[in-house]
C-alpha cells in the first residue's frame, strides 16, 4: 500500500482522511493539528499580505523533509518536491495568502504557471463546488485535467434531537466578532428571546469588557472557552436545534457542515461554499451580510476585501441579520414540527449524496488511482 504523508499543517477535518477505507495510507503532519494560529503565525499572515509582495510575487512554497513515502498532500500551499503531491484548496486564493492580485501580476503569473504545470502536482481538490468552478478564473493557463472537487469528510451520524426541549442555539467561532457576535447579542437584547438557550463557544480573550458584560447579564447565555475535543464538541452540536452562523467572512464553512451533519437548522448568512449546504427555507434562514467578502458569481469582492477595517472587520450590527435572528428564533420556537422537518433536512443534506463519507471515500480513492 502506498503512503501519502501531509508536508502541511492540517485543519482538523483533514484528519478524518485516516478513518476512511483509502487504497493508501494517510500519515498526519508531526506537528500537532490545529484549528487556531499562535500570535507569531497571526502576525506572519498579515505581513505577507502586504500590497508590495503582490508585486513582487511572493508566496510561499513549501519543501517536505526526504522521508521513506510515496507522495504528500499539502494544505492551501504549493510543495517543493520530486514526488507527485495533491494540493487540498480552500479557496483559489489560498496558495497565494488570499491575495487577488498576486497571481495575476507578471512575477506571480509567472511562478505559478510554473508550478500548476509541474508533473509532481497532480490534482488540485476544491473543497468545495464553488471554489472548483472558478479556479481557473485565477489561474487560466493550468493544464489538463488537474482539478476536482470533494467535500471535508465528516463522521457520518445519527440524528439525536429533542423537539421538545428548551429551544438551544449555538454559536461557535474562535473570533467572536467576525463570525457575527454582536449581531448575535443584539438580539438576544429582545425579550422574546428569553425564553431561548445560546450557547457561545469562543475564545474568550476575543471577547471586550462590555461584550463579557452583556454575556453575563443574561441567564439564557452559556459561555464556553473555544478549547472543546471533537467528541465535546458533537455533544454541544446534538445539544442544539440551531446553528447561529452570521458570519462576515467564511470560505468553507466547515461548523456549518459540522452542524448540520447532526441536524442543526441554519441561522445566519450565506455566500460561497455556505449556499452548497443551506438552502433557504428548506434547511434554514439565511440573509446576504451588509458586506460581503464574496460576489455572488463566486468571485472575492474586491471593495470589501481592500477595505476590511471599513466593511466586514469594522465595529457595526447588521440590523438585516438581528431581524432574521429574532423573528426566525420566535417563529421556531412557536412552531416545533417546523423545527423538526427542517433539522431532519440539514441531517439528510449531510449525511447523503456528496457530502456522504462513502461518497468522499469514493472520490479520493479514485483521485489516488490517478496518481502514478
């Protein structure tokens, strides 16, 4: 059997790939899996995306330590190496720390059709639809038929729900405010809401002194540090009817399909990979954020994303999303059969067809028969 070793750090639902039947064998990066950035990455990632490496083509490429193994899977970066790797992408920015422009001007262009036309990388695997149908908006001149498309696989499970217990949200983000929290907060500032559970598991160092405040004045808020196992983490998810998810800035959102997986109905925004997994009024209640970091053709919206500090990462409620939170949360509540056909739709959305963990093993086996 041959062995593919990822020469990445890994988002933990890449760890999944060692539970699926695979005709290789996956071996994890030795550093620890991580779903949060240390202070040093953080400030890392900002200065890369400074406007003078756009043009000056800087990325960063990646090459694996000589190892006993057949072939790597990398994360969101290009490798450097004599052996044939897959390229897992986000979003098609990804490589080139989400830049829109440094793949596009001359000494990015350049390197990168270099790259995407070396034998050693023989699929780019979108995780999602959206990111697949418009990777080659970015890079046009790739070559033959280099990309496809599969879903994070994710544990297929029963669904548990109690219909008739208090109504229970969760929010789950390891930066409070990007995700949507305050929108959150401002309505649970309603009273209709009282009779309503939230469920916040975040880092609690993102949160500020009147956020923590207002938190903890309410009865029907539970705070949770953002440091949860998996097995902790479904619990919480089979816990709660709904996903609050008013999120400003998401590729995939991998909570969403988490929550989903085990029925939770969707509260919040929608736009790329999140339209592949809500479908309004069928699975829950969505809205377009006041900003959005994507157009609706797929594409990154360049206002907002130039202008972070003034659009989706400036300090303002979305007065369209507390509308939703409020009058969906109060129509819910009153109405549990409602409730039910709609978690019953998020769990079979989930758990069949693409996002089905037979489906995704399906597709990455034959990804590996491909690779010579």
């Amino acid at each position: 059997m041959k062995v593919f070793k990822f020469a990445t750090n890994a988002r933990g639902f890449l760890k999944e790939m060692k539970t699926m039947k695979l005709i290789v064998s996956i071996v994890l990066p030795d550093e620890k899996i991580y779903e949060t950035t240390s202070k040093f990455r953080y400030i890392i990632s900002k200065v890369i995306k400074w406007k003078i490496f756009d043009f000056l083509g800087v990325f960063q490429i990646l090459k694996p330590s000589t190892e006993k193994v057949d072939g790597y899977i990398a994360y969101n970066r290009f490798l450097n190496t004599d052996k044939p790797y897959v390229l897992i992408v986000e979003n098609p920015m990804a490589m080139v720390h989400y830049s829109i422009d440094r793949s596009r001007l001359p000494i990015g262009k350049q390197r990168i059709k270099k790259i995407l036309r070396q034998n050693k990388l023989k699929k780019i695997v979108c995780i999602s639809k959206v990111c697949a149908n418009t990777f080659k908006a970015f890079y046009p001149y790739i070559e033959g038929d280099k990309i496809c498309q599969v879903y994070p696989a994710i544990q297929d499970c029963e669904l548990e729900k109690d219909y008739n217990s208090i109504l229970t949200c969760l929010y789950i983000s390891s930066e409070f405010k990007l995700k949507g929290g305050d929108d959150i907060l401002k309505a649970f500032e309603n009273k209709e809401l009282d009779g309503i559970n939230l469920i916040i598991i975040t880092r609690k160092a993102t949160l500020t002194l009147a956020q923590l405040d207002c938190i903890k004045t309410r009865k029907n808020i539970t705070l949770i540090e953002f440091n949860l196992t998996r097995n902790q983490l479904n619990d919480y998810y089979d816990k709660a009817h709904i996903l609050l998810n008013p999120t400003r800035g998401d590729s995939f959102s991998l909570v969403t399909l988490e929550a989903i997986k085990r029925g939770c109905v969707y509260l919040g925004t929608s736009f790329y990979a999140i339209d592949e997994m809500v479908k309004n009024e069928f699975n829950g209640f969505v809205t377009k954020p006041k900003f959005s970091f994507w157009l609706d053709n797929g594409m990154p919206n360049r206002r907002v994303k130039d202008n972070p500090l003034k659009t989706y990462r400036s300090d303002y409620v979305d007065e369209n999303v507390v509308r939703l939170i409020v009058d969906k949360l109060v129509l819910l509540n009153k109405n549990r059969s409602m409730l039910e056909k709609m978690s019953l739709n998020s769990w079979n959305i989930a758990n069949n067809d693409d996002f089905s963990k037979s489906a995704i093993e399906k597709k990455w086996n034959k990804i590996f028969m491909e690779i010579n």
